[in-house]
C-alpha cells in the first residue's frame, strides 16, 4: 500500500511539473527570434484624370514618420525604438526598430491609452483602460511591422506595450510623441 501511494505521489509531482513547463516555457527566455523586415510600400492613391487628359502616375509620396518613441524596461530588459509611419496610400503601419527583449510566453505588441511609468509601477498598467492588440509579436529582437487596423485613430494612444498576455504584464513600453 505504502508503495502504491509513494507512486501516485510521483507520478503527481512528474504532471505539475510537466503542466508548469508547458505554462511558463522557461526555454523561451533563452531562445532568441530575429525579425528582418523592411519597411511596406503601399502604392499612392491614384487620381482620376480631367476629362481630356491623359492620366499620369503621381510620384510616390516617401512614408513619413508621425509618431516615435524609444522603450524602457518593465518585467523584462528591453531597448529599441517604435515608430507610426504613414504609408503613401494614406495607412499606417507601428515599426519597432532595433527590438532587443527577453522572448516569452504569448508576447503581444498592443496600443494603450495607459501612461509609461518607470519600474514596477509600470507593469501592469496597459490593460487598464483601452488597448489594441496588434499581433502577437514576430520575433523578440529586430526590425518589424505591424499595419494599424483601417480607421484605428492612433493618436488617442499614447504608449506601446510589449505585453505578455500569459502573465499580463508589460516586458517594455515606449511613449509616443507626435511629430
């Protein structure tokens, strides 16, 4: 009998353990994703002629950079840059630039209303009032692109998360400053 409940009290500790791993996959955080993307062209919107006249492509306007920020460290180090850039075709689309973070469980890169707050304070503030989830986060290190949804006014958020939904907590944030 003795035996019997020694074993089901190993193959107990053997499952959380397994169900633990699963949860918070520790090797994720020694496992690095590197992201290389350009940044999109979008074709310019293209005018109707005059009646009469012959139609001639417009020359594309370049993308332009409306919003920037640079992250600071939450749960997890993280450094780079962020930027909302207009395309030609009048879309957006956030850039990060230069990404260097810790991987992880279900990393997100969201939109919030929440302020940037240095330190612990700062952790778990994104989720507080409104918030767009892009994408689940490409690679936890380079350069990359995530379009901004049609319509989406950006300006009313203010910062950018890189935010684990697993544990809901930011691993780095970064305040937007127009211009």
């Amino acid at each position: 009998m003795r035996k019997a409940r020694w074993a089901g009290v190993g193959v107990l500790v053997v499952a959380v353990l397994a169900a633990g791993l699963v949860w918070f996959k520790p090797w994720a955080l020694w496992v690095d994703e590197t992201v290389t993307e350009e940044l999109p062209s979008a074709a310019p919107a293209t005018r109707a002629p005059s009646p009469g006249a012959t139609a001639r492509p417009e020359p594309p306007a370049a993308p332009a950079t409306v919003a920037r920020g640079t992250f600071i460290s939450h749960e997890h180090a993280t450094a780079g840059t962020v930027r909302i850039v207009r395309l030609a075709d009048g879309s957006h689309t956030l850039r990060l630039e230069g990404l260097d973070t810790s991987n992880g469980p279900d990393l997100r890169v969201w939109l919030s209303d929440a302020p940037v707050k240095e330190g612990i304070a700062g952790w778990r503030v994104f989720d507080d009032g409104k918030y767009v989830n892009l994408a689940k986060l490409k690679g936890n290190k380079g350069d990359q692109n995530y379009p901004l949804p049609a319509g989406l006014d950006w300006s009313a958020y203010g910062s950018v998360s890189i935010w684990c939904d697993r544990f809901d907590v930011s691993f780095g944030a970064a305040r937007l400053v127009e211009g």
